[in-house]
C-alpha cells in the first residue's frame, strides 16, 4: 500500500472543518450503508446541512486537506467525553472515495490522535465501529486501537438494535505521519 501523501497528492494538513467543504464531504458517502457506518442517527439522503450539524457543541470538526491546492481527502472528529476528563472520543470519520485504500484513513486518524495528545492532553481515546465496515476496522487496527468490548445501540430511537465495536488508544504513544503537516489553527 503506498501512503497517499507520498503520491502526487502532496503533503496533507488538518485543519479546522470549514463549512464551505460540507457538500463535498456529503458526496464522500455514497450509499445508505455507507452513511450507516459514517453516521448512523443520520436518514438519507446526506446534505451540507446534515454534515454542518453533525459536530457536537464540546467537540471539534476537522478537514484533512492536501497542502498544495487545500483540496479536502478526510473529515472526522474529536468530542470530550463529559465525565471523563482526558478522555475523547473520534466520530464521523470519512475519507473522499478515490483516496480510500491509499492511507488517507491512517493519516486521518493519526493526525486526530496527535491533535487530542498534544492540545487537549489525552490519555484515551475511543471510537465505535460496526463490525462489517472492515475497512475501517483494519485502519484503526493498522494505527494501534484495540477493541475493548461491544456495544449495542439503537439509532433513531427505532429499528433493531446494532452490534458495534468499541476500539480504544493512548494517544501519546502515536507519532503522526511524517507526511502530515501541523495543524492549521
């Protein structure tokens, strides 16, 4: 697998999640499954306006962006967890479908775990995950989450009741990609 900042893409940067790229991130997920496993109290169809509100009022949104012409490849997110200091949680994570399979997810996730480490002083961070998105249960896997447990939510209020995974990290043990520039603040 080649790095996808090593390519022609150049070096990538996270920086704070600016609305004017929700359409394009609301294209990214491009069936109802995918939206399941993106954001699962979400109905289709996914709109700019679904994507703005999904980041919580103690969380942040970031967009994972190529350096050199600051086109968007990932979004995702970081959320405290309320009684739990030092811990977050990463959600809503999704990478532009021609970069997936290329390492855009690591980069992603790796520059979101060196965000929480460094600016928020993380020693825990957690994600959910359904077991058939196997894409991105092997990213996490390839960046050091361990699974800890299942979970059993039910979305919407609604519906049967879905298995997930419940992966967790310390962030201070993880080094972002060297291709990943510093964060835009």
């Amino acid at each position: 697998m080649s790095s996808i900042a090593s390519q022609e893409s150049g070096r990538l940067c996270l920086a704070p999640f600016d609305p004017r790229y929700a359409s394009e991130v609301a294209q990214w997920v491009e069936t109802d499954e995918q939206l399941r496993w993106v954001a699962p109290s979400t109905r289709p169809p996914l709109t700019a306006a679904k994507v703005t509100e999904w980041r919580k009022p103690s969380g942040e949104a970031f967009t994972l962006l190529r350096e050199a012409d600051r086109q968007a490849v990932g979004y995702g997110e970081l959320n405290s967890m309320r009684r739990e200091p030092g811990h977050l949680w990463l959600g809503h994570l999704v990478v532009r479908p021609d970069q997936r399979g290329k390492g855009a997810g690591q980069v992603l996730v790796r520059a979101l775990l060196a965000y929480a480490s460094e600016r928020h002083l993380a020693s825990r961070v957690s994600l959910i995950v359904f077991p058939d998105n196997t894409a991105a249960l092997k990213c996490y896997r390839r960046v050091g989450f361990t699974i800890v447990g299942e979970e059993y939510h039910q979305f919407g209020g609604v519906g049967p009741r879905r298995k997930l995974l419940r992966l967790e990290i310390d962030p201070t043990h993880i080094t972002p990609d060297r291709e990943c520039a510093t964060f835009r603040p």
